[in-house]
C-alpha cells in the first residue's frame, strides 16, 4: 500500500513521444529498419578491404551514428514508459515490440563492426590517422580489440534476432516480477502490504522492532518467488557459460573487462585492494554496536539510524541541497542540475508496479537523460538523487561526443555520480551545529561509502564464485546461491556484525547481477577514484573544476587508464587504490572521535 505525504515529480516524456499509441512512435521504427538495409546494401562488403578509404569509412561511420541514435529513441521511450508501471500490458507489449524492433535494426548493422574488426593490418594503418578518422579512432581501435570475440556474421545475426527469446526475454520477466510482488508486513497485530521499495526503506526505521519486521517480510516474500528468480539466473548464467565459450573468453568476467576497456590485473588490484581493507568495515561495526548500546549487530541493524539524524527530509528539501551543493562547485553544474526538475526529467513517486531502485537513463547526445528513482523521504535518498544528477550531468557534459564516444565505460560512469554524493555530503556537513548530527552523518556517509566499494567488491566476488559453481556443478540450488552470498557478505564483518540466515536469500533482489552481469567492481573503481579527486579539488580548489570537467565531457572517447593518467594517477598501482581506503579509514576514525567527545 503506498502511502502519499507529499507530491513527487513524474517525468515529461513528449520529448521522446507523446504516449504509447503516437503514430510517430511507428513510423520511426519503420524508418529505421529501412535506412538499415539501405546502409546494409551500401557498406556491406566494402569496409574490410585491402583498398578501403579513410573518406568511405567515415561515410560509413557518420551514417551508422545516425542510425543508432534513429534506433535509440523508440527503444528508450518503451523502456522508460514500462518502468514506471511495469504491470501493464500495454507497455509490456510495447517494450517487447520495441526490442524485436531493435533486433530487427540491428541485424542489417552486424556486419559493420565485425569488417572493422577484419580490416587488413596493413590498409587500417595506412588511414588509421587520417584526419577524416580523428573523431572516431577511438572507437575504431576499440572494435578491433573485441574482434578476436566475434563469431562468423550469420552467428552474430542469430544472436542478435533470438535475444528477445534468450536473455533479454528472462531480465524482462525478473523486472516483472519483482514489481508485481506484494510484501506481508506484520506489525503491532495488524497486516499491510507494501511493495518493494516501501519495505526496503524501514530497514533505515530508528525503531528495531520495525526493522525485524521489514527483514522478515522481505525474506518471506524473496522466498515465495525463490523458485523462479533462481531459475532465472541459472538460466543466464548458463547463456553466459555458452556465449563465453563461443567467443573464447577464459573466464566469466573477461568480458566485462573487455567492454570496460580495462585489463583483469588492474580489476584484480581493486579487489585484492578493497579484500585487504575489510578490517574498516569490522572496526566501524563494532563502534556502531556501541552507539546503538546492542549486545550485537545483526542484518536488521546494519542501516540502523544513530540519534541526531534527520529523519525525513521533503523531496523539495532534497532538491535545493542537491542544486546548491551542486552550484557551489560550479556554477555549471547547478545550473544544469536544476533543469532536470525545471523540466520533468525525474521520476521520484512511488507507485505501485514502478520498478525498485534508481538509474539515470541516457538517450543519445542530442537528446537530454531522464532519472527514475523511488524517494522515501530517507536522508540516503537524497544521496540516491545526488548520484543519479552526477549521472545525468556527465551525460549532459558528453553530449559534445558523437553517440559511439558517448557513454563512458562502466567504471568511469560511476564518477561524476559519486562525486556529486561527496558535494552533497559536504554540504550537509556545513549545515549541523552538533555532535550528535555531525557524528550521525558522517556515520550515514561511512555506511553509504561502504556500500559502494566493499559490499560491491563482496558482491562482485559472488558472482565470480556462482558463474564458476554453475560451469562446474551444473544447475545450482537456491540454497547454494545463498550459501555463497552469506559467506562473501559475511567477511566484510568479521565478528562485528552477523548476518542472519533470513539475510541469506536478499541476493534473489539484486538486478545488477541479472541484467548486466560483474557491473558492480565499477562502484568500487568510482567511488574509489572519486576519493583521490575529491582529495585533489580539497587541495587546488577552482583550479581543479574545469579540469574536472574536461574528463567528464571526454565520455567514452579515450580509455580510463588514459583519461586517469592525464590528472597524475596511476590505477596500476595498489598504492593508488590503498590511498583511497585510508581516506574511509579516516572517516571511521573521525566517527570514533566525534562519539569519544
């Protein structure tokens, strides 16, 4: 049952279409599967050639841009509508008719980035610096290294039709479902039902006894659709275990890196890093037990409250802290922060259907992002909507890039985000006068930060532990998956905080792994390297901003070891990563400091 306290923006979607019946909405979808087999027709057989033109390849690439982003609007727009009410079959039935749209595109375009892949050695070094070729190289160099991955053209097009049959078919049916899903809370004799956001934020309640509750609702309601969720994921993680070894990848993981632009060893360096500073997590636990005055810590205290924080914070509230945390960094930033709510980009109400969590939804360059988040009133909503604007704005300051250099990788998208957390967080700081407020927002800092590099390291590790269970033992139980959850959340802990056994399936809500497998080493690599530059702008002030900027309007126009490099850091270096652990460190021994005073 939702429970309305105020009114929330909903997001204006007439930028895209106006409605699921605009007869634009078809019309752009047969007009792009019409240039598709005209570009189909032109380009196909002349890219991978000894003879090719620097001028003919970008020929090619302007149209393949444009294209794309012809491709992208429908698709984006039936994603966007279905997530706010992912029950109606209307909307279902759009998005699904928009992925086979989307399939049916990109089979006619197959075949470009594959030639690319096989152009001869010797005719890509002749062009590879032409001056016609200068804004695409990188993602021409890029395409290249995912060559030695493809399959034949008919292979890829197979997979490109059947997808909306394979995984994508199962991540839809997740979503669904877990929208769909009602929860039983039991409290004070009496029996409401909430759906999954709602539950999840009374586990940040001051009160115990409302935590208890919440945790066994959830687990109640994860466990009755266990079966499925389960099924799910065994299925794709088997898609994945085929796909790999059809493309000749060595490990389940190798992919991700891949499309990260990232090698394993400098991943590896975060984890082993982020492992070897567990003992933060343990020694941070064991003061909150004290502040909480408990015997122990358990699942159902780890988000608890300290006394003197806020309670609820109005969305209103939110977002003039999240503007003027923002302006006050650059003027630029603020004002593009506050056209987001100026102009209906966000979706913050809860209803019910809408799908859980929050994301930051990027279009094409010429075309704004759109925000969906849920908001609670919890202070770390007003986090989740810092994060998500840090998102938006990056996209925004991108936009000068062509769609192929649009999007920065994974690990670099999750810069700006967090970075707009540590302006948020320092905001808020300036405003308590307190102890208690100061000590309990720096507590809610600690455990947000927390949650970005070590549980996703811990997560991260899961995964690595489930696809190698799944390739080696076959289908997996539910109670195996949650066996190795309970034992990579656990050794965050150690003896300062147990999980209980409820705790053990809560990996059944977690998308990321579902839609977009080893995603989350990419929180841990921003937060992380956010660290590092927010240290860095402490110390130059103004001159750092626009510096700051340049690296977020690159998008995905160079590698993240380059863009890193050319702010002075080496990410090869553990020393680098360790430099960003001492600074959680040092919050946990500035909390410890504030609750001895």
């Amino acid at each position: 049952m939702i429970r309305k306290t105020q009114t929330l923006p909903t997001w204006d979607l007439s930028d895209l279409y106006q409605s699921d019946d605009d007869p634009r909405l078809d019309q752009a979808m047969e007009e792009a599967r019409e240039r598709a087999a005209r570009f189909e027709k032109r380009f196909k057989g002349t890219i991978a050639v000894a003879d090719l033109a620097a001028a003919h390849l970008r020929d090619a690439l302007v149209e393949y841009e444009l294209l794309l982003r012809d491709q992208n609007r429908p698709q984006a727009y039936a994603m966007l509508h279905f997530s706010t009410d992912t029950g109606d079959p209307r909307r279902g039935a759009l998005l699904q008719r928009s992925r086979e749209f989307g399939s049916a595109v990109a089979a006619h375009l197959v075949f470009f980035d594959l030639e690319i892949g096989h152009i001869p050695v010797d005719a890509y070094e002749a062009i590879r610096n032409a001056a016609e070729l200068a804004s695409f190289r990188h993602y021409l160099d890029h395409q290249r290294s995912l060559a030695a991955h493809h399959l034949s053209e008919p292979e890829e097009r197979i997979l490109v039709e059947t997808a909306n049959a394979r995984g994508q078919a199962f991540c839809r049916l997740y979503t669904e479902t877990h929208g769909a899903t009602r929860y039983a809370l039991d409290q004070d004799g009496q029996t409401c039902e909430m759906n999954q956001q709602e539950l999840l934020s009374l586990l940040y309640s001051p009160d115990r006894d409302v935590r208890q509750a919440a945790a066994a609702a959830l687990t109640s309601g994860l466990r009755r659709n266990a079966h499925v969720w389960t099924f799910i994921y065994n299925t794709l993680l088997h898609e994945k275990e085929v796909l790999d070894r059809l493309r000749g990848f060595s490990t389940p993981e190798a992919s991700r890196h891949l499309h990260n632009e990232l090698d394993a060893g400098i991943v590896a360096t975060v984890v082993d890093v982020c492992v070897a500073n567990y003992d933060i997590v343990a020694r941070y636990y064991t003061l909150k037990r004290r502040l909480l005055g408990l015997p122990e810590l358990t699942h159902i205290d780890r988000y608890a409250p300290l006394a003197g924080g806020q309670s609820e914070i109005p969305f209103a509230q939110a977002q003039e802290t999240v503007v003027d945390a923002f302006a006050g960094f650059s003027s630029r930033f603020g004002q593009i922060a506050r056209r987001f709510f100026d102009a209906r980009w966000i979706d913050a109400d809860v209803v019910d259907g809408k799908r859980g969590g929050a994301f930051c939804a990027s279009v094409t360059p010429d075309l704004h992002p759109y925000i969906l988040l849920n908001y609670t009133s919890q202070p770390r909503d007003v986090m989740t909507l810092a994060h998500e604007l840090g998102h938006g704005i990056h996209d925004v300051l991108a936009s000068g890039q062509h769609l192929l250099d649009y999007h920065p990788v994974l690990p670099l998208a999750e810069t700006a985000s967090t970075f707009g957390e540590m302006l948020v967080f320092d905001r808020l700081r300036q405003t308590l006068n307190s102890s208690e407020e100061r000590l309990a927002l720096l507590c809610g800092k600690i455990e947000d930060t927390f949650a970005t590099v070590f549980r996703q390291i811990a997560m991260f590790r899961f995964e690595q532990r489930a696809h190698a269970d799944r390739r080696s033992r076959g289908e997996l139980t539910t109670d195996h998956f949650s066996t190795l959850w309970q034992k990579c959340q656990q050794e965050m802990f150690g003896n300062a905080l147990q999980l209980g056994d409820e705790h053990a399936c809560w990996w059944l809500y977690i998308p990321h792994i579902i839609n977009t497998p080893f995603y989350v080493y990419a929180y841990a690599f921003g937060e992380l390297l956010v660290l590092a530059l927010y240290a860095q702008y402490e110390k130059e002030g103004e001159g750092f901003v626009d510096r700051y900027l340049e690296l977020l309007a690159a998008g995905g126009s160079r590698t993240p070891e380059d863009l890193i490099s050319g702010l002075g850091f080496d990410i090869r270096s553990p020393s680098f990563w360790q430099n960003g652990c001492d600074l959680i460190r040092q919050r946990v021994e500035e909390a410890e400091a504030l609750a001895q005073a």
